[in-house]
C-alpha cells in the first residue's frame, strides 16, 4: 500500500489534492451551519478562505496531471468541473483510477483497457 502523503508522481499529488479539496468543503459546509445557526459572520472566514486556496491549487494540479498524464480533453473537463460540486473531486478521483487515468494508481485491468 502507497503512503497517502507520497507526492512523488503527478497522479500522487491529483489524488492528495482532489481528497485536500474535498476535505475543505467540509469544512466549510459545516463552517456554514454554523455561520447560521448562530448569526457569526466570521465562521466562514478561514474555512472560505482554506478552500478557495485548495480550490486553486486543485485546478493547477488537475491541469499539470492532465499534461504530464496525458489526458484527453474530455478527462481533462471532467477533472476541472468536478471541483465544482461538493466532494466532486473524490468521485472524478475514483472514476479516474478505475478507468486507467491515474497512472500506477490505476488498477492493473482498467490501465490495460482503452480510455
């Protein structure tokens, strides 16, 4: 089993920082229930901030992985728009894997099929 924190390829870095992403829309889903629930303005001040700084760097990574990967261009969208959505980037993550698109963290049946 590969460390989840091993950055040392362009798929281990997409997937540290699609499930990053992920993490961070967490937070600021709850940040914003609380925000809410008890009138603070400021509860989403650093979650807001903390994802919209992943949210960047997700979509620089997803456009470097697709580069260095070479994603076609329909991967390569699917990548960017599934930051969109909550917890998107985890379900394009293991549609990725399961299709061949992640390299060596692909499995070995689907890294054999075409994409």
């Amino acid at each position: 089993m590969t460390s989840f924190f091993d950055l040392s390829t362009p798929a281990k870095r997409f997937r540290f920082v699609a499930v990053l992403e992920a993490i961070t829309w967490a937070i600021l889903i709850v940040a914003m229930v609380i925000k809410r629930v008890f009138d603070n303005e400021d509860a989403i001040f650093v979650p807001g901030m903390a994802h919209g700084v992943v949210f960047v760097a997700f979509i620089l990574v997803a456009l470097l992985t697709a580069f260095a990967l070479r994603w076609n261009a329909k991967v390569t969208l699917l990548a960017l728009v599934s930051s969109i959505p909550p917890f998107g980037t985890i379900v394009f993550e293991w549609w990725a894997a399961r299709n061949g698109h992640l390299a060596e963290l692909s499995t070995e049946q689907s890294a054999a099929a075409p994409a």
